[in-house]
C-alpha cells in the first residue's frame, strides 16, 4: 500500500500504476486532500491509472473521534462515545454513515474499527479510539461497526491485532511488549477480533507489538513471527482473510537498512500487504526487501502466490461507481452525529448539586479549554476550532472565552485564577490531562467559586483532579459534543450516558447519574 504527498497523482506514481500497480494506496487528510470533491477527483485518477484488471485499494484512517481522515466528514464522536450509549444499533448506524461517506469520494477501505480493549487507563495512544474495557461490549460493536461499513460498500480493516489496550508506550515511538498470558489474551483481547472475523471483516492489521504468549520470544514484534502470522492468526484463529501492516515508519520498528530484514520476515510469516507511508527512503527499503528477498529465496513463490489470491480476491469485492461528494457532511449525517453525542453525555458526580444551571441574567460563566491539539499522531484534533464557549453562550449570556496552551505553564494558570475572580462559575475542559492541567484545575477549584469539569475525551481524566464536585465526560471536543454539553448542562437534554471504562480507583464501567 503504496502513500505520496501532494493532492494530485505525482508522476513517480503515475508510471508506478501504468507499469507495475501496487495493491492499492493509503491517503491522508494532511498531505493528499483539500475538499470532499478533490478528495473524488483524486481517487478518479487514481483508479482510471490504474493498468491492473482489478480496482485499487484506496484507504484511509476514518475511526470517528480524535482521528478523522477524511477532509468535510461529518464530525462523528467516536468509539468510547458510541461505548457510553451502550446502543450496539447506533454503532452499525454511525459506520454505516461514515462508510457512505468515504465511498461518495473513492475510498474503499478504512483502517477502523478500533477492536481494541481500554484496559490501561495511562494508554498513551488508544483512550476514547475504544469502545471500552468490557471485551464482550467491545466484540459486540465491533462486529456492529464491521457490518455498518461494508453495508456501505466499504472494507473495515479491523485492528490493532493482537490489542493494544495493555500498551504502556506508544508504538509510534518505542515497541511496546505486551506480557500477556494465553488465558488472559483468550478473555480479554482477542474476543473482538474473533467477533469481527464472525462480522465479515477481510483486513486485519496487525500492530507491532511484542507478545511472548504467542511468538515465544520477548524482542521481536509478532508481525515478523511465523508463529504468530500463519501459526496463531491463521492455523489457531482460521483467519482466512489479509493480513496488513501497521505503518511501517513506526519507532516500535527499526528505520535503518536493518529494517529490510524485518519485511522480509514480516512477508515469509505471512502478511500480505505492507502499510507504507510517503518518504522515498522507506518505500526504497520495502522494495528492497521484496526484490531481494524473492531473488534470494529468501520470500517464496508459495507465499507470494498465497498473498496475491488473497489480496486479488479482496479488490475483485470491490464496486467502483459514480462518486457523490455532496454526500460528506450531509444534513442527515449531521443529525446522527448530534444523536450519538446528547447519548453519550455522562454526568460522572455532581456533589456540589450544580446541575442542571440555573444562573441568574447577568451572572458570569468563564469557559476554559486547551487548544485543540493532535495529543497522538493518530490525531487530527488541531484541524477543529474551540467549540465550548460558543456551546455555554448558546444557553447563556455573558461567557469569557479562555483558550489555553495544552500544557499551561504558571503564567497561564495565575491569568485564569484571576478571571475566574471575576465569573460566578468555571466550565473548564481538559484533554489527556498533562502536567498543567491538572495543576490548572486544582488552582480553579482553590478559589472557592463553583467549578464544572469536564473530560473532553478520554473520562480518567478525573483520577488526576479528583476533588472536582462537579465532573461530566462527553468523549469527544468536536461542536455536535459541544452542543450536548451546553444542552445538557443547561437541563434541555440529559445525561443518557454511562462510563464504558472505569476511571481507575474512583468508579466502575457503567457508572452515570440520571439527570
């Protein structure tokens, strides 16, 4: 799966797709697309370059939440959004719709749904992209999720196998060892998967992870393991469909000349597609590593032939028709997305009895929230605007916007203390709490004036302030969450929602007042 940057086809890959087409390729909202109609233009290019007899895989990263890929898409709240309904139907609806979306511009295959367990709280790179911590729930809207996009025509790529929810390092950056037990995988991860192999699901991505339980081996990434590709994934499990990388430009994987010996293992364990991104030099290296590995019979004709049934069996399911850009961010899907989010909304405590609000005409509220920043590199959270204040003023008059850096330094929190001097209540938002946010809050809770938390994404943020009185999660800072959030903290709509994953020592999964 071939990645370039620019938002038409570069002419390198222009006379890739005439002479030798790739399986397919990957887009990216930051590099590859401007609107939903370019978006169309460029996957028309695409796939009529295209010299194969079968259409291209054309994918991207559409999850919902913090990581939306696809540029116009309707702001969807995500997966612990859609855990915190509890609606296994509203899951197959929202996929469904997100699926439309991405076939009305070209894209036929999306790396979602996430079936991993939010089992570790201090997660750094999987939070609200779960459904939750209860793998039953999280296999049940899996299998939702994957039925919802392929009844839009489009291929869900389930992932991260074999789960990543127990990952204490990101593997963007470091390679995380998961120190699992078969009982405990058979339990926890793997029944989402097995759901959605059930489900339809024909992609299966596979994270780089190490995962002694099954490889035996305490080093090397399960991914690169005969044992844990054809012995686990395909003898144990009988997944009969493709198997595909994660990026392949991960720091859980060595980025020098050693990384060809790392494909070509990676290829004689028996995955089938390789997830490249734009940079000439790691393309170079897995081609490389293919030329080189089947010359010295080091990559069999067997496995070869193996991989390309699988794949060609793949892109002969797909239909290649008319795009319909219009369709992206259409009025229809936009009531959905405010659906899911006034379901989603979870009032975790209210001991300080402050909800719903009842402020007096002229009584002051202060709205606080970090810049919208991407926290992971699957992230595109920096692309969206501060939605909080605008949210409190259409209730309420007058709201102080305070936008902060997402780590506050003690300049910021002595300006918002002494705002804060001057409003009658606090609203202030947090995002995967660093440092200075949770100094940040404890400093607003200090002044004594009525303070409303409220977790932006992921509900632990809680365990870090835990003396806030008033605390309510909306899983999501897109604008359809935000106007939840005024609604419901002004008593026009409720709190339906219920925690999908505990917030560590303080309350369980499942956990929701009634308001």
């Amino acid at each position: 799966m071939l990645a370039f940057e620019g938002t038409e086809v570069p002419p390198w890959l222009a006379d890739r797709l005439a002479t030798a087409p790739p399986a397919g390729v990957t887009l990216f909202r930051e590099w590859n697309m401007e609107s939903p109609e370019q978006t169309a233009e460029l996957t028309a290019q695409l796939q009529t370059g295209n010299a194969a007899a079968l259409p291209l895989l054309i994918a991207a990263d559409q999850e919902g939440g913090q990581l939306l890929g696809i540029t116009g898409s309707t702001p969807f709240a995500g997966n612990m959004a859609l855990g915190a309904t509890g609606d296994h139907d509203l899951v197959f609806r929202v996929t469904q719709a997100m699926g439309r979306e991405m076939r009305a511009v070209g894209i036929n295959v999306n790396y979602a749904p996430c079936a991993d367990v939010a089992t570790q709280a201090d997660n750094p790179s999987l939070g609200i992209r779960s459904f939750g911590d209860d793998p039953t729930t999280v296999a049940t809207m899996t299998a939702a999720a994957v039925e919802g996009f392929i009844s839009a025509g489009v291929l869900p790529t389930v992932k991260h196998f074999p789960g990543k929810g127990e990952a204490t390092v990101d593997p963007h950056f470091h390679l995380p060892l998961l120190d699992l037990d078969r009982e405990r995988l058979d339990t926890v991860e793997l029944p989402p998967f097995n759901a959605a192999f059930r489900a339809g699901a024909r992609l299966l991505m596979i994270g780089h992870y190490v995962v002694p339980a099954i490889t035996g081996s305490r080093e090397i990434p399960i991914s690169a393991t005969e044992k844990g590709m054809d012995g686990f994934v395909r003898a144990e499990l009988g997944y009969e469909g493709v198997i595909i990388t994660d990026a392949l430009d991960m720091g859980a994987l060595d980025q020098g000349p050693a990384q060809v010996v790392e494909i070509i293992a990676m290829m004689r364990a028996g995955v089938d597609l390789l997830l490249c991104m734009p940079a000439p030099d790691l393309q170079e290296r897995v081609r490389t590593a293919l030329e080189r590995g089947f010359s010295r019979g080091l990559i069999l004709e067997e496995t070869l032939h193996r991989s390309r049934s699988r794949i060609e069996s793949l892109r002969a399911s797909l239909h290649i028709d008319g795009h319909n850009p219009d369709l992206v961010g259409a009025a229809q899907h936009q009531r959905l997305a405010s659906e899911l989010a006034l379901r989603s909304m979870t009032l975790i405590r209210d001991e300080a009895g402050l909800l719903p609000l009842h402020l007096a005409r002229g009584a002051g509220v202060l709205s606080l929230e970090p810049q919208p920043s991407n926290v992971t590199p699957a992230d595109t959270t920096a692309l969206y605007q501060p939605g909080l204040a605008s949210a409190l003023r259409s209730h309420h008059q007058p709201v102080t916007e305070v936008v902060y850096p997402h780590n506050p330094d003690r300049n910021d929190i002595a300006s918002a203390v002494e705002a804060a001097a001057a409003h009658d209540l606090i609203v202030v938002g947090t995002v995967t709490v660093s440092a200075g946010q949770i100094a940040l809050v404890d400093a607003l809770l200090a002044t004594g004036k009525p303070v409303v938390t409220v977790a932006l994404r992921t509900p632990f943020d809680l365990a870090h302030y835990p003396a806030a009185k008033t605390h309510v999660c909306t899983y999501s800072s897109h604008q359809p969450s935000m106007n939840a959030l005024g609604s419901a903290l002004f008593g026009q709509s409720g709190f339906p929602g219920r925690l999908p994953a505990a917030i560590p020592d303080l309350y369980p999964t499942g956990h929701g007042l009634i308001r």
